[in-house]
C-alpha cells in the first residue's frame, strides 16, 4: 500500500474548491498524513479539449509531476445561473 506522509491541497478557496479540501483533510486524517494547504491565482482561461475536461493547472500537473496526483470533481452539479 502507498505510504502516504505528506498532503499538499493547492486552492483558489473559492467555494467549488470546498469539496476538495474536505477529501484532502480526510485523506490527511485517515493516513495520518501532514496537510499543506497552498493558496494559488486560480483562472478559467481554459483552452482546447483536455482543459475542458480538467483545468490546465491541474492537467499540467498531473502530466509533469513526478509523484502521485489525485484530482477531485465537484460531485455537486452547479446551479444554473
């Protein structure tokens, strides 16, 4: 099983991120697990078809990074504005 010591939750703290930092404090919790929460200047400049599927933050990251990435979608659907 993956030993997980260390979390890092980057957020814009809008309130779609909330859902994220519930799991992330959960994960932390559960796996006994350090929690860094780093706030980020989040943008919905989006392009092409895999940024619609997931933010180009969090595509770049997941593509480069060289440990595990975890990312999270809002399970609640946004209200019609």
């Amino acid at each position: 099983m993956l030993s997980i010591q260390t979390i890092l939750h980057p957020t814009d703290l809008s309130p779609r991120s909330e859902y994220a930092l519930q799991l992330a404090c959960s994960l932390a919790r559960d796996h006994g697990a350090r929690l860094i929460v780093l706030h980020v200047m989040g943008t919905h400049g989006r392009t092409g078809l895999s940024r619609v599927v997931m933010g180009s933050v969090a595509e770049e990251v997941s593509r480069e990074a060289l440990c595990p990435v975890l990312t999270v979608k809002n399970p609640f659907a946004q209200a019609a504005s």
